[in-house]
C-alpha cells in the first residue's frame, strides 16, 4: 500500500502525534510511507495531482520520536510524487492552524484531495465531508439531543442577553482549536464582558453555548472510525481530559492533562446518535468531545490523542486504523475502484 499523509508543515509535526504514530505503523507493516507539507501540493499541467513529499530513510522504527527526527532532519528522502498514484491519501493537516497566518492552505488539503479522488486515490476524510465541517456550524447539524444549547452571532446584545438568560456561558471563535480564544462568562461577568467579546470578535462570529457543569471535571476524548467506536482488543479507544488548575480548557495542548476513563453506556448513545451524520459525510476518523451526557465537540479534522488511549489501554490502536486502510485499499481492487469515495471513508 502506497499511502500519503497531509500536513501542516514538517516543522510543525511532533513524534507524539497521532499522524506519526499512523506513518511509523504503516511502515512497520511493509507500506511506502509519504509525508506531504499542504504548501507543496500542485496541480500539473497534464491534470495529475503531485507534491514534493518526505519519506524516512529506514523502513522500521522502535521510537516516534527517532521516525520524526528523520524525517525532518538531513536524512530524510524528498521527491517529487504523483499523487495520483497513492493508494489511499490521508488529510491529517489542521485547516484553524493556517487561518490566520496561512488563510490560503486552510482549504489546500480539500480541493487537492478532491481532485485526487478523480484518478482512484481514496482520501480520508471524505473532502467533500471536510469542506462542510471547515467550522463549529457544521456540530450544529447533528440532533440537538447531543448538544449544548448555542448561540452564533455578532451582534454584542443578543450575546449579552443569552448570557443572562443562560447564566453562564463559554464564547469562543466559529473557526480554530486547541483551546484558543475559549472563555468562560459567569452573571457577575456580564456587565463587563466586552473585552472578551472583543478578544473573539476579531476573529469573526462568536460561538456561544450553554455552560456544561460537567466540565468542571474535563472531557472524555472517544475516537469514532468507519462511524463507529474505534475498538480494538476489546479496548475502546478513549481517555480523560481533565484541566489543569483553574484553566477552563482541558485540552491537551492548552495545559490538560490526560487520565484513563470508563466508556459508559451514554457515550455510546451519543457516538450511535452521531454516527448516520458521520457516515453520510465520509468521515472515517473522527474525535468526540464528551461532557457528562453532552457532546462539547467532533473533531473529524486532524484528531489527536491516539498515543494517550494507547497508553492507558495498554492497546496500540494504529494497527487498527492501518489495518482498516488495508482492507479499503482491497476492496479498491475486489471492485475495480466502483465505489464513491464517501462510501468507501466508512466501509
């Protein structure tokens, strides 16, 4: 299996990733591994997608960190690839990291992704899937059963007034992640809570949700592949987010820290309620964000945190998700390539 991973930039990739974690199991699995910055893919004039990629000079490795150090150091390989040629292609590039400094290759990944469908290439997620998710409107398209209530807006007075009738609130920016921009609105905030609307304004619209008491205790991260619960070993692959201090974010990159957790049986109502919208949508690797019996978020772009479920459930789950790409790839070749990318994201 010939198989390209999108990313950011090979700068920004780290040997705890979840997409490191992804490349070195491909390799120990006999597959050609590609590493592709979003910045050099291109469109040919002979209508063939190709990029300048980066490959590992050794074909096994014992540490992510020795794999990542290779590839961004002075023995990686780099060559110009016919995209069109992979296998399968996987869109791990994070577009909210490229807003502001990098608005052009926020939708890079997607429209050289689809274009790369055209020759064969199965591409995950589905970019179609992807173009519709680019920010938070796209959670409110799953059933309101599974949501905080939200309120989108610029407009400084419906925002005030939803946090007085809600009480407390968190507003954070339609489009980004990571924790960036989140704050939280307590009543005794409201007369005075223009700085912080300022802070999201200059971004664009404002999110604003109902505040999950729950929170208080962090989030559960639950990984969703082929629009069900990724497990494997009889693992869920799942841990516990849980802030740090008196941080209102959990997440990892803002200062959380990650704890095992129990998946309990509303988690998997709420993962079944979410799953016809994931299928549909081609989206083959997807995070939930869980807060007592509500879901905070789904991440289908770039999700991370493989390496924390791996280390509290003792399972390595990438040879799941590699193994599940082998079996696409097959099936590819079973049928002749006669099925839509979008079906195939979940089969």
């Amino acid at each position: 299996m010939r198989i390209g991973f999108v990313i950011n930039s090979l700068a920004s990739e780290g040997g705890s990733y979840t997409t490191t974690r992804l490349a070195v199991c491909a390799l120990s699995r006999g597959h050609e591994v590609w590493t592709i910055p979003v910045a050099d893919l291109a469109y040919d004039p002979d209508e063939h997608i190709r990029a300048r990629a980066a490959a590992p000079p050794k074909q096994k490795y014992k540490q992510h960190k020795a794999y990542i150090a290779d590839l961004q150091g002075e023995k990686a390989r780099f060559e110009r690839i016919t995209v069109d040629d992979l296998d399968v292609l996987l869109l791990r590039n994070d577009p909210s990291e490229d807003a502001t400094k990098r608005p052009w290759a926020v939708q890079g990944g997607i429209l050289f992704g689809r274009l790369a469908m055209r020759h064969g290439v199965i591409v995950l997620n589905d970019p179609s899937g992807l173009a519709k998710a680019v920010n938070k409107v796209y959670f409110q398209q799953f059933p309101e059963e599974v949501r905080p209530r939200t309120l989108i807006s610029r407009d400084r007075d419906d925002l005030r007034a939803f946090a007085k009738e809600q009480g407390t609130i968190v507003i954070k920016p339609l489009q980004g992640s990571g924790g960036a921009g989140v704050f939280l609105v307590r009543p005794e905030d409201i007369p005075n809570m223009n700085q912080m609307l300022d802070a999201v304004l200059r971004d664009g619209y404002v999110v604003a949700q109902e505040y999950l008491t729950a929170a208080e205790q962090g989030d559960t991260r639950l990984f969703m592949m082929n629009g069900e619960p990724l497990r494997y070993k009889g693992r869920y692959a799942a841990y516990r987010r849980v802030r740090s201090g008196g941080d209102l974010r959990s997440n990892i990159h803002a200062g959380g820290e990650a704890a095992p957790t129990e998946v309990d049986q509303r988690m998997l109502e709420l993962a079944e309620m979410v799953r016809p919208r994931l299928v549909q949508d081609g989206m083959f690797l997807a995070g939930l964000d869980i807060v007592g019996d509500r879901l905070m978020e789904i991440n289908v772009f770039s999700p991370g945190g493989l390496g924390n479920a791996q280390k509290f459930e003792n399972v390595n789950f990438s040879v799941a998700v590699v193994k599940a790409l082998e079996r696409k790839v097959e099936y590819m070749r079973y049928y002749r390539r006669n099925f839509d990318n979008n079906e195939l994201a979940t089969l």
